[in-house]
C-alpha cells in the first residue's frame, strides 16, 4: 500500500488517480499510522512550503529515517531540503541536503509552467521512457550536490529537476500531469516497492 499523506498541499486526487492507474493500492491519508505500515510514501505538492512543512510535522521523525521508499512531487520534492528561501527561512525535512530558492527574474516568466525537457541519468524511476517531457508549475527550484541530481532542465538556468538519495526520489515536474511518459515514471516506482 502507497500512503499520500495529506498534509494540506494540494493534487491529492490526481496523484492518487495516477497511481491507481498503474497499478497501485492507495490511501490518501494524515494519519500516521498509515504512514508508518504503508510500503511506500508519496508527498504529493501544490502549495505553499512554509505552511505544508509545518503540516507535514507529526510525520517528520518517521519520514527522516525511514527505509520505505519516499516519492515527493514538486512542493513533495522540495520538502526534502535542508531549508527554503520561499516565504522567508524554513527548515525542511533535510533528508537530501540542498535548499530551495526563487528563480532569478532574469529568466523570464515565473513560475516556470508547462512542458519541458528533462536531461534524465540512469535511474530505475526512468527505465524505458520514450519521452523527455514533462509538465511543471513552480517557482522555486532544489539546489543540491550533483552527486544527488538524476535530472536536470533548462529554464533560463540549469535546474534539478529529479534527485535522489537511498529511498527518497524527488521530481519537479508533475508525471500525474505528464501523459504517459508521466505514468510510466509513477509505475516505475510502484514497481520499485
């Protein structure tokens, strides 16, 4: 069983509709008992960090050292990160070291939206894509070690789109939002489990 947690952020339908497409037995859920005997966790995102990791605090002891595998979507990714500029100054989970900051103006239209390529490396939530798009909505990006990057985009600048570190696979962009090659991503790591 995959556990959403709902912690506030929206996309909880979507996602939990995406997932059961592939295949997936789903439990949206703020209850951390769920949480805690799931097989694996999705941090589902739209919103706001400063409110969604505030939310997120009755699950974040077990969520930084659990050996479940961990999904986080947009806002889901960038609540791995040590801390946020978003907002102010906050805290995150810091499970893949790294903070979240605002794009420079310079490069254009904020919030990043719509479709673009990810520069995928090898890693097993990619396996047999046929496609390098993706669609995304955010305004604040995920800086981290290279070491812990498995996907890069270009929007004016050279971003992480996709990370990873042991359990925890971060992506920007929105594969429930992403056509088939979005499904493919969230059947990867069903398959993963």
């Amino acid at each position: 069983m995959i556990a959403i947690i709902n912690y506030g952020a929206g996309n909880l339908k979507s996602i939990s509709k995406a997932l059961e497409r592939v295949g997936a037995r789903v439990k949206v859920t703020s209850s951390v008992e769920d949480v805690e005997s799931a097989d694996a966790i999705v941090l589902p995102g739209v919103g706001a960090f400063e409110t969604a990791i505030k939310n997120l605090k009755p699950f974040s002891d077990y969520l930084r050292t659990t050996t479940a595998q961990v999904l986080g979507i947009c806002l889901g990714m960038q609540l791995f990160a040590t801390v946020s500029e978003e907002g102010g100054h906050h805290e995150g989970l810091n499970v893949i070291e790294g903070r979240v900051v605002r794009f420079p103006d310079e490069v254009g239209k904020i919030p990043h939206m719509g479709w673009n390529e990810v520069e995928f490396r090898e890693h097993p939530v990619f396996d047999g894509l046929e496609s390098r798009y993706f669609y995304f909505v955010h305004s604040y990006y995920y800086q981290t070690s290279d070491e812990n990057v498995i996907g890069y985009t270009d929007y004016g600048i050279r971003f992480p789109s996709a990370i990873a570190k042991d359990n925890y696979v971060g992506l920007q962009f929105h594969p429930e939002k992403s056509g088939k090659n979005g499904l493919k991503v969230l059947r990867n790591f069903v398959e993963s489990i």
